[in-house]
C-alpha cells in the first residue's frame, strides 16, 4: 500500500517542482544574473524540470515559451512563435512523411525479413540479421519509429523458439538479445544521417539559426556513419558473447521468415513506387552539393525532404483496387508524431532567449575555464557527460540545452563550435543502460524480455564504446569534414 502511494504521488511531485522551482529561481536569483537574464533562466529551470520529470507531454513542455515569454517580457509572441517554423522543421517532417509511405505499403517488413532471410536462421544469423535491417532502416526513418515497426517481427521469431525450447537459457537470452538489438540498432543506425534521430535534426536546426549555414547531409554521414557502422558491429559481437544462446539453424525458423516473406507476395506497385521515391531523396541528399555546382538551380536538404514528402502525395499508388489512391492520403499523416516538430520549435526559442540573455555565454564561458588546453580531452568530457547525462534526460530536450552550451566552450577556447557540438549530439543517441535513455530502450523493455541489470551491463558495454568510436571520429574525422562545411 506505501509503494503504491508513493507511486501515485509521483506525479503530483513532478508536476508541483517545475513552478516551485521556477519561483525560488525568480525570487532568489541564486546566480546574480540580473532581472531581465533571471526570468530567462527561471523559465528554463522550469521547462527542464518538466522535460525531465516528463510531467506533462515533452511536446506540450515545448509549448510553454510561447505563453510565459509575452507574460514576463522576455519576448514577444511573434518572436516566440517564428521558430516553430524553423525551415529543419520541415526537414524533419518531410523525413516523416517519407517513412510513412515507407511503413504504410511495407517495405520496411520486406527490406527487415529479406536481411533477416539472409544471414541465416541459426540464433546469432537471426541477432546479426535484425541489427542490420534494424541499422538500415533507422537511417532513413525515425529509430522510435523504426523500433516500433521491428519490434512485432521480434515477437513473432521470439515466439517460434519458445515454442521449440521455452526453458532453455539459450532461447531466454535469445529473445534478449533480439530486443536489445532492436533497440540499440535504432539509435546506432539513427546517428548515422542527419533525419535518422530526432537529436541531430535539433543540433542541425541550432547550427542554422545560430550561424545561418547548413550541415550537408552526405558532410554529416561522413562523421557519423563510420560509428554507426562499426557500432552496430561491436553490439553484435557483445550481445553474442555476454549473452550467448547456442540455438543452431532449425527448419521451423526458416520457414517462419519464408512463410512471412511469402505472405507479402511480390513487389508490390506501391512498394516499387515508394522505393523509388525513397531512393530519389536519398540520392538527393547524397550529391546536393555535386548538384549545387551545376549552378542550374541551388538545394538545401530541408527542400529535398519536401521534395520527397509532396512526391508521396503526388504519386500515384498504381493500387488495382484505387486506381485513383495516391501512395499517401492526409489522413496518414494523422499517425505523424507533430509534437516532436513542436519540441524542436520550443527548443530553439528557448535556445534562443537563453543566448539573448548572456546566460549561455557565461555558463560556456565557465565551463571552458576547466577544459584546458587538450580539445581532445575536452571531446571526450562532452561526449562521456553526453551519453550519461542521456541515461536520465530525454535525448532531444538534452541536445536542445546544451548545443548552445557547447557552442559558448568552444567559442572561448576558439574552437570550431562542430568540434564540441557534433561528439554531445551523437553521444546524446547512445545512451544504452536504462529504458528511458532513449525512446526505442523503453519500448523493447516493456516486451518483458529484458530485467534491468542486463540492460544496465550490455549498456554500459556499449557505452563505453560508443564514447570511444565517437571521441575518435570528431578528433580526426571531423577536422576535414569541418574545412568542407565552414561558410
């Protein structure tokens, strides 16, 4: 009865520390930053506290500047409400758009059971097989949204080895390995493109309303798909080993992604059309800048995303039975997930103000006074704070606080602001050890298949790696990359 009391009063507590909190701010200035520079930041202690506690929805939290800036006289509603159409806004909802022609005419269930199908039915074929159809996918698609598309195929393989070995410690370990791998796939592969997690379009979209110039698509893969590559490598390899589940290749195995895979038929119209769609905004994105030269006309990659979304509605299906059916209608777009484009408009207001107030400069410069000399132990103290930090923080709402942050360091020591920015971002996507750490850890831990001090021992595995494989290629990947990009 005490528990569930104390259960239940949670988020009574959660709810009541972001005011509380924000009024002690208010009152006492405990960093005697002045009036105008205090209200800013009690506004913020507010607004992280509730990101954290998650006492309301993230994407309502986001929506508080555009009701508490006009009343205190920080900002007026039209500066308030201009960045909720930043233009990577449309970036990122265009990458939606994009998966959900994806999903909704599965392709994402025939690219999955086609890799899958290929790396063999024996218990660490199918592990490696969901990693890379996982990874894959995530690049493209959001990795909560890739996650929840793999996590039913997950369920129907695990159920087919419970039904062969329900006691076997090697088909327990199997079912853990296949949800962990789904999960930590979706963010490793996530990393790798700018649209792949919803962090980097957050970072991106703070880099181009702070310094007016765009990160390239294929500039960031440069940096980040050699990490997402070989993370998804070392997450194969840990799993097998930390859990390892000795099931060999059986023929009811075979058949269950045979019979799926025969279930979807042939290539679809729809599903040919939706590939070529998807390929066309990738290449796009891919040889923007090859493109650019030509000086025939110029693209950014939030256009190509547009591009690529208005394609979806364009497009005609080729459906036998809707002759008149585009690949998309509107009403798909009711399963878009509008509150993390939402999310990234607070942020960047909230970015924003805090910037206008002096307050991230101060606090970068502070933080620089205790970094030394070394960029390279400088990368590593972010990226490892980062990654942490993450296990408890939502990833997005981190990445909003502290890109200006980072920005205010690398500012003081004279560093590229990239050099910082980039290694918190990847980081912030990385986190393994604790279901809320990211969307898809929590979604797979709610299969019942994972008890927590697993999850805490294969994550922290990888996240140590993960801080070793990003630390190395933002201190000698990213140096060239930055020299590509600088305006």
């Amino acid at each position: 009865m005490e528990n569930n009391t104390a259960t239940s009063r949670k988020p009574l507590l959660a709810m009541l520390a972001g005011p509380a909190l924000f009024v002690l701010v208010w009152f006492l200035d405990p960093f005697t930053l002045g009036p105008s520079a205090n209200k800013v930041f009690a506004v913020a202690v507010w607004m992280i506290t509730w990101w954290i506690t998650e006492a309301i929805p993230m994407p309502a939290v986001a929506l508080m500047p555009l009701v508490l800036f006009p009343l205190f006289g920080i900002a007026k509603i039209s500066e308030a409400a201009s960045p909720y159409a930043n233009e990577v806004v449309f970036l990122f909802m265009g990458g939606f758009m994009i998966g959900l022609g994806i999903e909704k005419w599965n392709l994402h269930r025939r690219i999955a059971l086609s890799i899958v199908s290929l790396t063999g039915t024996g218990g660490n074929g199918i592990i490696l097989g969901f990693i890379l159809s996982t990874g894959f996918i995530s690049m493209w698609l959001s990795n909560t949204a890739t996650t929840m598309m793999m996590y039913p195929i997950g369920a129907s393989v695990i159920s087919v080895v419970f039904a062969q070995q329900r006691d076997s410690a090697g088909a327990r370990n199997f079912a853990l390995c296949i949800m962990l791998a789904i999960a930590y796939a979706s963010n490793f592969g996530g990393i790798g493109t700018i649209i792949g997690t919803p962090p980097n379009v957050a970072y991106v979209s703070f880099i181009s309303k702070k310094f007016g110039y765009d990160i390239p698509f294929f500039s960031w893969m440069l940096v980040s798909l050699p990490v997402a590559i070989l993370l998804l490598i070392s997450l194969y390899f840990v799993l097998i080993r930390m859990f390892p589940n000795r099931l060999v290749a059986n023929g009811e195995m075979s058949n269950l992604i045979r019979d799926e895979l025969k279930a979807l038929g042939p290539m679809t119209t729809p599903e040919k059309r939706v590939l070529v769609i998807f390929i066309l905004t990738a290449s796009l994105w891919i040889f923007r800048d090859l493109i650019n030269k030509i000086e025939l006309f110029r693209l950014d990659d939030n256009m190509i995303a547009i591009f690529g979304a208005l394609l979806m509605f364009i497009v005609p299906a080729g459906s036998a039975s809707e002759p008149s059916e585009k690949i998309l209608s509107w009403q798909d777009t009711s399963k878009m997930a509008w509150g993390i484009l939402l999310l990234f408009g607070g942020g960047i207001t909230l970015a924003a103000a805090l910037e206008k107030a002096g307050l991230i400069g101060i606090l970068g410069n502070w933080l620089a006074g205790f970094s030394g000399s070394s960029l390279l132990l400088l990368i590593l103290v972010i990226a490892t704070l980062s990654i942490f930090i993450s296990e408890v923080m939502s990833n997005v709402a981190q990445v909003i606080v502290f890109a200006p942050v980072v920005t205010g360091i690398a500012a003081a020591i004279g560093a590229d602001p990239l050099a910082l920015g980039i290694p918190m971002t990847l980081a912030a996507s990385c986190a393994s050890m604790m279901p809320m750490g990211t969307p898809p850890n929590a979604i797979v831990f709610s299969s019942g298949h994972i008890r927590l001090k697993d999850m805490i021992k294969a994550g922290l595995v990888m996240n140590l790696i993960s801080i070793v494989l990003i630390v190395a290629s933002s201190y000698f990947i990213l140096p060239y990359v930055m020299r590509m990009i600088s305006p």
